[in-house]
C-alpha cells in the first residue's frame, strides 16, 4: 500500500467517520479495505493487528493504531491541529470527547430495535446539555481553542451535519454554531468531501447494521451509558461523589504524580445544581476537577493533561499514541466494572468480564511486559498507572485473575512498592473502597438516575 494511510473498517460511518473526517481536512489521501466477512476481522485478529480484537485500525507511520479516540489524537497532534500548549490541548480534548459522546448515541440508533424513544433523548441532550457549550464558546470566535482549526472543530461540524440528518431544524437556536458550520463547508477539502463520489459515508441503513452484526456476531449492539463550588486553591479540588466512579484514576494518577489535592464530595442533588447553575459543568458531567484555574471534565482528557503536566505521558507522538492504546484499553475495562452496581444481575456481567479480561485484554499487556519493566518507552507513564489500577479492580472480582499471566503479576508487585503507591493502597488514604449500597443510592438521587440503566 506505499505510504498511504490504510483505514480497515465496514463500508459505513461508525467510529472510523471522524477518522476519515480528520485526514480529509488535514488533506491526507488514505486507502481503504472494508470488513465485509467474519473471515476478514479474524484475519486481523490472528495476524496480531487488533490490540484489544477491536476496530477502527489505522495503519500509518509504520504502526498499527487502534482506540478511535487515541487515532484522532495522534492525527491531529501530526497535522497540527491540537494546540499550541497543554491547556489549549486540554480545552479541545474536552470538547472533542463531549461530541463523540454525542455521536456515539447516533451511531448505535441502527442496532436499536426501537430508536424513537433514543431520537427524543439524543435531540434533548443535544439542545440542551451539548449545542450551548458550542453556542457560548463561538460567540465572537472563529475556532473554539487557540483561534485555529483544531480537531473540536472538526468533530462539531461533523456532529452537526449528523444532527441536522435526524433533527432539520435542531440548530435554529444556534445561530453562532450555523454560522460556525458554513465556514467550515466552505474550506475546500470539507466541500469536497460532502459531495457525492467521495469517501464520505452514507448514513448507516439495514445493510451496514447486518455487516457489522455478522462480522462480530453479535444479536445487538448497547447503547453505552454514561453514567458546593469552593475557591480556587493551588491543589487541585476534585468534585465527585465519595467513591471510585470514574473520579478514582484520576486520584491514583494525581497520587503517582505526588500532587496533593482537595475534594468536595457531591451528597445532595442542590450541590450538583449549583455546579450547573454556576457554569462549571461543561457537558452536565462529572467528575470536575479544577486545576490551574481551569475547570476540566472528561476523564480521559483530564487524564491526558495531568499525565502530560506532570510527565507521565510520553516524549514522542508515537509513545504517546500507544500510551492512549493501552489507556484506553484498560478504561473500557475498568467501566465495565464501574457499572456492576447499577445491574440488577451482575452475575451475566461478572462473566462476561472475567472472560474479556482474560481473552482479550490481559493478553496484550503480558505480552508487551515480556522483557520492558514499563509498557512504553522504558518509563513509568499513565497506561501503567491504569494498569495497576485495573489489576487490583479485576483481583477484587476475580481473585486468581492473574496466575496465567506472570507478567503482569510481576509488575503489579514492583507498581505497589513505588512509595506514593503503597502510601495509597493503605487505609486511611484517599483512595475509595469499591461501591456500596450507600454509594449507589447516593449517586442515583444526586443525578436524578432511573435503575437499571
């Protein structure tokens, strides 16, 4: 294939559209080989090109790229369009993740036996958790971060082109965000790219929803659910409830990296309601941490920030594109733990976990820790900090999870003597026991949840 960027993915949109959308603005030709068989995904499987059994994978510089969020990332950190510093990173990283969110909820519409209720949901969500944000922040700039096309900006005019297929007239309140839109279609590789005969993606019908089911076989696909503002002080304050939830790799990061920091624990459903009300929750969303007088959300690109702050993250894009392949990785595993308190049987789920863990995730760790102490780069970065993290979640569950795998049992033992760490793991750190009762009941009222979710 030469030089070329190779996309391997269905013939639809899926995750890999943004992908496609950010080569094309970054003028970028790429091939594509679509997955039209069962033959063709195991192939990849059995060659060893899908870290985690998943796609979008893009082959690019030499490297195989997987996790679309971590992809988008190294394409638009290549192409220069990822800021100019850290916070301008951290800014496009949250409102980049808050669109996907977006997306994501329009992307599993086909697989959903009855989308009506889903379209009324989406449509609520996105006028009035998602599009103010855009609103607010494009009016009077051209580009939401640093005054130059980034990758948010991408992601927005994409989203609002997907949103406008299911909702026409969704952006009339939006006159800032219709106005951002007709700039963006008129740079002329976005022109293009909207016009027939380019490798644009329809919207998904009945035939790419049967690709994707008998590729994977699978009987349905999910939709995946999401589950007092104090002064500014030089720690960081983090705003959660009181246990792990997606706030606790955010604790064992800050730890690892020896920063002190604060937290105001969300009881009650007024204290979220002052967050909203005060303009500190971008996407309605927690966690919130706020640190060097920003105020961040979206896990992974708080994660992001503090791994890059505090060096934990990586000294080239190619470090750190496999730094975010195995961090991700282990995030989608982690949540899959998270949600256990919110299933009225786990025991299915229990099962399907231990046997994820197992086949698919804790293979690609054992085999990248054969030999290197660290997973990328010879130094300690974020993707160990979740591993360690990850290890001592599923040995809660599972507790012989690891005798296969020597490896990473080896390494989890050196993790836990790096002080900071055995600091944490003691009792009376700020590290959260697993989820209670108490914990459950506390999150469903703050957030007003229905169970199951």
């Amino acid at each position: 294939m030469g030089d070329r960027v190779v996309l391997h993915y269905f013939n639809g949109r899926g995750k890999m559209e943004s992908i496609r959308w950010l080569l094309t603005v970054a003028e970028v030709e790429f091939d594509e080989k679509f997955l039209d068989t069962r033959e063709e995904y195991l192939k990849l499987v059995n060659d060893g090109k899908l870290m985690f059994q998943q796609v979008p994978l893009v082959e690019i510089d030499g490297m195989k790229l997987i996790q679309t969020k971590a992809i988008l990332n190294y394409l638009a950190e290549k192409y220069n369009m990822h800021g100019k510093d850290l916070k301008d990173r951290v800014m496009i990283n949250m409102y980049s993740e808050g669109l996907i969110d977006l997306m994501e909820m329009i992307m599993v519409l086909p697989f959903n036996p009855d989308p009506t209720a889903k379209l009324e949901e989406i449509e609520k969500k996105a006028k009035e958790r998602y599009l103010p944000v855009f609103e607010k922040a494009l009016t009077g700039p051209v580009y939401l971060v640093g005054g130059k096309l980034s990758l948010a900006d991408v992601l927005l005019v994409e989203c609002t082109l997907m949103l406008e297929e299911k909702f026409a007239g969704i952006l009339k309140e939006f006159s800032a965000v219709k106005s951002f839109q007709g700039r963006m279609i008129r740079i002329p590789a976005i022109n293009r790219f909207l016009q027939p005969g380019s490798k644009r993606k329809p919207p998904p019908g009945e035939n790419y929803a049967k690709a994707v089911i008998e590729v994977f076989q699978i009987k349905a696909l999910k939709n995946k659910k999401k589950t007092a503002t104090t002064a500014m002080s030089e720690k960081p304050v983090l705003y959660y409830f009181n246990g792990r939830g997606k706030m606790e790799s955010i604790r064992w990061l800050l730890t690892v990296a020896e920063v002190e920091f604060d937290e105001v624990i969300l009881t009650t459903r007024e204290q979220y309601e002052k967050l909203l009300n005060d303009g500190a929750l971008m996407f309605q969303q927690v966690p919130l941490v706020e640190m060097d007088g920003m105020k961040l959300i979206q896990t992974k690109a708080i994660l992001n920030y503090i791994a890059e702050k505090y060096n934990l993250h990586a000294k080239d894009p190619k470090e750190r594109v496999m730094i975010n392949m195995y961090s991700e990785g282990l995030i989608d595993l982690m949540e899959m733990i998270m949600i256990l308190p919110f299933t009225p049987d786990p025991k299915p789920k229990l099962d399907n976990i231990q046997s994820k863990a197992k086949e698919r995730y804790l293979p690609v760790y054992e085999k990248a820790l054969t030999g290197p102490v660290y997973l990328v780069g010879g130094k300690l970065s974020l993707a160990d900090v979740l591993l360690v993290e990850c290890t001592l979640m599923l040995e809660e569950k599972f507790p012989d999870i690891l005798k296969d795998f020597p490896n990473i049992k080896s390494f989890q033992g050196r993790m836990t003597q790096i002080p900071a760490i055995s600091r944490f793991l003691q009792p009376g750190s700020k590290r959260k026991p697993p989820p209670d009762e108490k914990y459950l009941k506390n999150v469903v009222e703050v957030l007003n949840l229905k169970l199951p979710l």
